[in-house]
C-alpha cells in the first residue's frame, strides 16, 4: 500500500460526489437496510474504486454510498472483506484508510456474531467494550507503516467511551435490550468446534465472529473514535451444540437490524 495508491482511490470518490463526509459506518453480514436511510445516495461499487478489493462473499453486495443520515454526511461500506476471502489484513482495512482520507471523523461497526457468552441470546444486540485478536496478525506488520501513523499504537480503550455512553442511554430510552462485552476475531470461515467455544469462553470472549478487529485496529492507528455492535445471530453452548444455518443467521440479522438501524440513527443525530 502506498500514499499515492490511497490518494487515487479517494480522488475517484470525490470526483463521483463524496464530499467531506463526517461519519464511516461498515456494515456487517446481513445488516445491508442502513442504506434505505440515506438521503440523495451517491453510489460506488468497488470494482470500479482504483486499488478497492472486490467482495467476494454473497450476502456482501459490495459498494460505498455516501449521503445524509439525520442531516448528517455518511459514507457507507455496504459489504466488507475478510481474511476468509483470501484478502490480507492491509485489503481488509484499506477501506477505512480511504475513508478517513474522505474526511470522516466517527466510525461505526456492525457485525453478525456468535453468543458465548450463555447469558445472552439470538437477536441481541451487544455493545463491544473490548475485543481479543486471534486472527495472527496485524494489520500495521508492514514496512511503510510509519508513512500513515504510528507504528506502535496504543490499544487500551480501543472503543470510544463518549459513544458507547450515549449508544447505552439511546439504548434505555429506545427500550432496546443492550448487552455489552468482548467480541473476539478468528479467521474462518469454518465454524468453531465445542471445544473451540470452550477455550474462547475462558479467554474472556462474550461473542465471536471473523471481521471488526482489523478495521478498529486501524481506526485506532488512524485516531479514529469507534463505536462497535455485534448481532448476535446464534448462540454457541458447546453442550448443546447443532450444526449451523447460515440462512438462519442471516435472517436472525435482518430480523434484529431494525433496532441497531434505530441506535445508529440516534447516535448520529446526537453527534
């Protein structure tokens, strides 16, 4: 990755209309109808963004739209890569870079996950406090590094403390059940074994999933606030374990993603 690569990409989406937005929101595996609230979209799929990878995965429709939400401008990653795709951490994450360089300066982050944490249920929305990486790598380990950041970037509140606040009262005064708690990230795409659960339960881990940690890694190199929530779509009791439906979990997500569409929209009215 290069500064100049960056610069091309984002040169494209200024000229196609991506003007100063202030909010990035990444959407995750069946949480696409945020899009329907945006006014007067601007549409860029990424096979036409110079250096962008290409989603690969189907559910993931593969485009950024930039427009208002609650008088607010926002770019939207509608499809997001994962290292189970056969990306690496720097075609992950490349997105947020462009964005940031778009000019935003808040970032949300959704994401269908696993529930370890036996508390909790399908159709929950969790706040992420803290996360565990497992995915083997970083996605600052590159030479030029330097050129962008950091290359040491401090991790202890990877979450933004202001938004998680304000998501937590919109939460409450919603009457949407909000839980809270560390999403761990492993690679993929196969699911966990029981005694796979069993270990990320003792880790500390309240939901799993395959994405999110890149992109808050390098929103933090980037000094980017984030707000993150995981849909938990299924729950992962290694004593009761039954073979996973992945069309299960994505209707599971369409069903829970009018509350989180809510929690987004409030939080961005009050920013």
């Amino acid at each position: 990755m290069t500064v100049k690569q960056l610069e091309e990409s984002t040169t494209y989406l200024k000229n196609k209309g991506f003007d100063s937005p202030e909010i990035g929101i990444v959407l995750g595996t069946g949480l696409g109808k945020l899009v329907d609230e945006i006014e007067n979209p601007i549409e860029a799929h990424y096979n036409h963004i110079p250096f962008f990878p290409l989603a690969t995965v189907e559910f993931h429709t593969g485009k950024l739209i930039y427009g208002s939400i609650a008088n607010k401008k926002v770019v939207v990653m509608q499809g997001r890569f994962h290292l189970y795709e056969g990306y690496d951490l720097l075609d992950v994450t490349y997105p947020i870079r462009v964005m940031h360089q778009l000019g935003i300066k808040k970032l949300f982050i959704s994401n269908a996950a696993g529930a370890i944490n036996l508390d909790y249920r399908k159709g929950d929305i969790m706040l992420i406090e803290d996360h565990i990486n497992l995915q083997g790598g970083s996605p600052l380990a590159f030479k030029n590094v330097s050129e962008f950041g950091d290359r040491f970037v401090d991790m202890c509140e990877p979450y933004d403390l202001e938004m998680r606040r304000k998501l937590e009262n919109i939460a409450t005064r919603e009457g949407i059940t909000l839980q809270k708690g560390v999403y761990i990230s492993v690679v993929g795409p196969q699911l966990e074994t029981k005694a796979e659960y069993r270990m990320l339960k003792i880790m500390g881990a309240d939901a799993v999933g395959m994405s999110t940690v890149p992109e808050v890694i390098v929103a933090n190199h980037l000094r980017l606030p984030i707000v993150a929530v995981s849909v938990l779509t299924d729950e992962c009791d290694p004593d009761n374990l039954k073979p996973v439906d992945i069309q299960e979990i994505i209707s599971i997500a369409g069903n829970t993603e009018p509350k989180m569409i809510v929690l987004f929209k409030e939080l961005i009215k009050e920013l």
